[in-house]
C-alpha cells in the first residue's frame, strides 16, 4: 500500500481551519479508496513562530521539508508581521529552493458557483493555467540608483533563461497533448522586445515537436478582455511570471471567487516537494471564527490526488464540492450560507461516503 508523506503548514489565520478540513478530507478518501493512505506530519510555522523565534521557519526547516513528497499550505501570514516577510521567508523560499517552477491554477466554473458574468454556462470556463513560477519579471534583478536623489532611475528586469523558458512551455505542451486541449500562450512581444519576442519564439520552437497540439497566441491585454468576454477561448493557457500572477487572479474572479480557487506549485522532476494551497490569503478578518470557506483547500486536496496518480479521485473531490454548492445547504457565509467551516467538510466527508 502507498503511503504518501505530506508535510502540513497550516499556517496563520484562518489557515489551520481550512487545512483541517482538507485533511479530514484526503483522510476519507483513502479510506474509500482502501489502497493508499497519508501520513501528515504538521509544522508549527508561520507568523506566530515569526513572533516566537525571529524567524519564519527553523534553521534547518527547508532540510525538514526535503523528506517530504508533498506540502500541503493554508495561508501564512499576519497582522504584527510585514508581509514581504512572511511572504520571502516562507513561500517563496520553498517555491524557489524546491524548484517549484510550473504553478497550476484551474480556472473551472463548476455548477453552483458564484459566477460575476452574465449568462456564461459552466462548459465555456474551463481552462488550466500554468504560470511560470521561478523567474521572469519576479526574478528580483534591477537596481536603484541615486535613491531619493532628483535623478533617482531603478531598473526592474525582467529574467527569461531559455532553460526556465522552455522547461515551462514544454510543461505546457505535454498537458496540451496528454488532455487532447487546445494550448495557447500569453505574451506581449509588440511591447516587451526582448523578453516577449524571445517567449513566442520558444513557444513556436518547441511547438514544432508538438504538431498534433493546436495553439494560439495572445496579447495579454487582448487575453484579459477575452477572459471576461469569450472564457470559452481558452483551455490550456501558459504564460510568464507576473501576467500569470494577474490573469490567475481574472480567473479566479470569473469561476467563483477566491473561496473556491486553489493552486499547485509544481517541480515535475519530483526532486523536490511540490506544493499545494488554496490562494486565498490569511483573512484576519474572518479568523478564529470557525467561518472560513474550506472549499479552495478542498480544491486544492483534489490537486495533491491528482498529483498522486488518483485522478478519478480527485475528479469525485471536485464532483463534491460542485454538489455542495447546487445543494446550496451547507455553505459558509462568503456563498450566502450560515454553516461553519466544520460542517461544510462534514457534508463533503458524508457526501463522498454517499458515492461509494
Ligand atoms: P485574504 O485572501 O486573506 O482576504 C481577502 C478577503 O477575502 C477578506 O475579506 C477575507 O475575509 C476573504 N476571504 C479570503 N479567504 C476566504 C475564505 N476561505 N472564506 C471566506 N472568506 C475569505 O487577503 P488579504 O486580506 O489581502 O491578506 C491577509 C493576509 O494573508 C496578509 O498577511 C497576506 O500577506 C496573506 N496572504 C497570504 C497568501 C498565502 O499564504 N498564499 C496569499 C494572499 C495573502
Ligand atoms: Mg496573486
């Protein structure tokens, strides 16, 4: 029997309430399933560590992490806390330390969810956007000159290496192909001369291996009008650094919001763990109250058996939460509801029993 190794950052604020729910979640699965089963292991960091200790994780914490297959993440961050701190020291450390260069979004509008576009059916939002997740305009190059003097200039560049380029695109084509989808890329060569120009080059260089993968390029501004005017445009998506930051948050925005959007960070070579989480932050504002929507970490479940090889579980995962929302019972306050985030994975628990 498998036993998959996940280490749990639960993280601060209304993280530990989410991930709960996931575990208690995957836990069930397992169990339905009968052959495989999770070992959580849980680490204690985040912004109260930070408060605790000075920093955000134990010295030899990435070292920790390493022996792991997965990370399953809640939200980190606090108020008391600079964000830039929390954010660098922990996330981003273990996104770029393991490597975690493909970040996947579903971007799906499953039935039930709120949706802000008028009268788009559920089958003309579903694409997957793979982000690139290592370098690109987040690389942190630049420099800052003459600071506060009249002549101040700072420079941010933007870092496409032709390894991280293609490694990302290729991602995407292999996607493209193994889900029979179209692929369509998102760039700005009319503007950004060098970085974007050499993106589409790549993008067509590496299509020629992929000559049964249909392809289309976009702007991103003309992308991100046809996110909100024509979704139905789009299946397999890839794209850089920060346009894959913005156009993920539209996404989110057009399939339900930031309770439901969950998000993976991937090193496909398995070196390193990857990661997954819902993207929604902290929210100190709902804290402690047992309000949270668990549904994003319920997405985001559904990703780490995706990532394990259990795609039929993973899809009755999202079966789930889909049945949850037409039921329309059981649903946090943010979906109009009155349930506790408790109850709201209790019914996915008894719900999954249900389809046995
Ligand atoms: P946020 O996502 O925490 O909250 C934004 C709004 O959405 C709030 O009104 C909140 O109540 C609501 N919300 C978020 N998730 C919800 C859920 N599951 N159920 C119901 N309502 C939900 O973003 P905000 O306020 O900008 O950031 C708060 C803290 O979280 C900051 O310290 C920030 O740095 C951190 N953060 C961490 C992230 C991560 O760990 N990946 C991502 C985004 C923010
Ligand atoms: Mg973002």
């Amino acid at each position: 029997m498998n036993v998959y190794k996940i280490a749990v950052i639960a993280g601060d604020g209304i993280g530990p309430e989410v991930i709960n729910e996931g575990v208690k979640v995957l836990n069930k699965v397992a169990e339905l399933a009968g052959d495989f089963s999770f070992e959580f292991t849980y680490f204690p960091w985040g912004c109260e560590y930070y408060l605790e200790h000075g920093k955000m994780l134990p010295d030899d914490g990435m070292e920790q992490l390493k022996k792991f297959e997965a990370v399953y993440l809640g939200a980190v961050g606090y108020p008391g806390v600079p964000d830039h701190i929390s954010l660098r020291e922990l996330l981003l450390k273990i996104r770029k330390q393991f490597d975690q260069y493909v970040n996947v979004r579903p971007v799906k509008l499953l039935q039930g969810a709120p949706c802000p576009l008028k009268d788009v059916t559920r089958d003309q939002i579903d694409m997957v956007v793979i982000r690139e997740n290592s370098e690109g305009e987040y690389a942190g190059a630049g420099d800052w000159l003459f600071k506060g003097k009249p002549e101040e200039v700072v420079l941010q560049t933007g870092v496409f290496s032709r390894k991280g380029t293609e490694r990302i695109i290729r991602y995407a084509y292999e996607l493209a192909r193994k889900t029979g989808r179209t692929l369509t890329s998102i760039s700005k060569a009319n503007a950004l001369n060098y970085s974007m120009v050499f993106w589409d080059q790549v993008f067509e260089e590496v299509g020629q291996e992929y000559p049964d993968v249909e392809t289309h390029s976009y702007l991103v501004d003309a992308a991100s009008m046809f996110f909100v005017k024509q979704p139905e445009r789009f299946q397999i998506v890839v794209t850089s650094n920060l346009f894959g930051d913005i156009i993920t948050d539209l996404g989110a925005a057009i399939a339900g919001g930031m309770g439901l959007a969950a998000g993976a960070n991937l090193n496909p070579e398995r070196v390193y763990p990857s990661m997954f989480e819902p993207i929604h932050g902290s929210a100190p504002d709902i804290a402690h109250q047992g309000i949270a929507n668990p549904l994003a970490a319920l997405w985001s479940a559904s990703q780490i058996l995706d990532f394990f090889g259990h795609e039929n579980w993973g899809a009755k995962v999202l079966d789930v939460i889909e049945q949850v929302m037409v039921d329309k019972k059981t649903l946090t306050p943010d979906m109009g509801g009155v349930s506790s985030t408790e109850e709201v994975g209790n019914e996915v628990v008894a719900l999954l029993s249900a389809l046995k």
